[in-house]
C-alpha cells in the first residue's frame, strides 16, 4: 500500500520475484527538493533490471546502491532519495539500505530492527550515499518494509500489536490508519510492504 501525503507521491514501492526469491524495495524522494520523484523511481528501477544479473549477497547488493548512486550523481538529472532493498528466500534473508525508511521483523520474539544501523545522509544521487547491509535467519512472523510517513509517526510497539490483531488482508490499512489524521491525511507519503511466512 502506497498513498501521498501531499500533492506529489515521492514514495515509490515494488515487490517483484527474482526466481524464488522475494524481493522488496521502498524508496522515498528527499522532500523539499525538486526531483525526489524521480529518482526514487530511478533506484527502483535499476534495481530491478540489474539485481537478475547478481549473485545475491549484502555486499553486492551494497555495491549495487552505490553504483546507481554514482550514476545518478554524475548525470546531474536526478534529486535525491531513501532506499531499502529486502531479498526473501528459503536460506535467509539479506538486504542494504540508505536513509530513514526501514525494514523490521515482528515476530513471537518482539521486533527486530534488519535496518537499526543504516546511515541516514547522504542520500543516494549525490554520489556520496553510505548503503550498510544486514541479514537475518529465514523470515519467522511478518517483515514490514516501508518509509519513514509511516516509521517516524508511529511506535514500533503499536505497530506490533496492529500486526498480530489483523490478518495479512487488512494489515497495511491498519497500519497506514495508525498515522492518519482525524481528517483523513497523512503526515507525509506513507509506503507499506508486508511479507508473512506461511
């Protein structure tokens, strides 16, 4: 679930299959600068054209940010924008991240942050950007991967308990509920992907 907080969605969020593999990735354009939009769908974009040809790892996937995030500086045609890339599959779980959107397992154990040492500035396209990688044991509970519209509005804690009450249907709604105004907007882009293990 993605819906704008303003009169431009510089949020963008994918999933997409890679064999059998998931992968998710939210990108959020910097705000209050032009072409934040852009780039993020540039970085989604890439990601998915490129990450086919990769042997998946966090170090390559780190390496893959950076590369785009050179790319995007040197071209001079883009803003600046968050990324988190997730890869699911049966062995693990990897990842890489820049900014403030985030990944975070719930689970019967609590909450685990993947993205809890990620650095924040510089962002990616300004060819300076720092990705830092995770991983984690084969997914147990519910991996939310979304922007900080919904991660810097909210608790953790509040998100947990909306997370076991609802069932996967309803789950991004409730969430995207808990930072809702009594009017009905949004503090700021809100992007949400959920993944449950079965």
């Amino acid at each position: 679930m993605i819906q704008a907080g303003g009169q431009e969605l510089q949020d963008r969020a994918e999933f997409f299959w890679r064999n059998s593999d998931l992968i998710l990735v939210v990108a959020v354009g910097a705000g209050g600068r032009s072409g934040g939009a852009e780039a993020a769908e540039f970085v989604v974009k890439n990601i998915k054209d490129r990450i086919y040809s990769l042997d998946l790892s966090q170090e390559t996937l780190c390496h893959l940010l950076s590369t785009v995030d050179r790319e995007m500086a040197k071209s001079g045609k883009f803003g600046e924008t968050t990324c988190v890339i997730v890869s699911l599959s049966s062995s693990g779980i990897i990842g890489a991240s820049v900014g403030d959107s985030g990944a975070l397992i719930f689970s019967a154990n609590g909450v685990q942050s993947l993205t809890e040492n990620q650095i924040r500035k510089p962002f990616i396209g300004t060819g300076g950007a720092m990705p830092i990688g995770f991983k984690a044991f084969p997914l147990q509970g519910t991996l939310l991967v979304a922007s900080d519209g919904l991660l810097k509005y909210t608790s953790q804690e509040k998100m947990a308990e909306t997370i076991a009450a609802t069932n996967s249907e309803s789950a991004a709604e409730k969430l995207m509920a808990l930072v809702r105004y009594p009017s009905g907007a949004l503090p700021d882009d809100v992007s949400i992907l959920l993944a449950r293990s079965s």
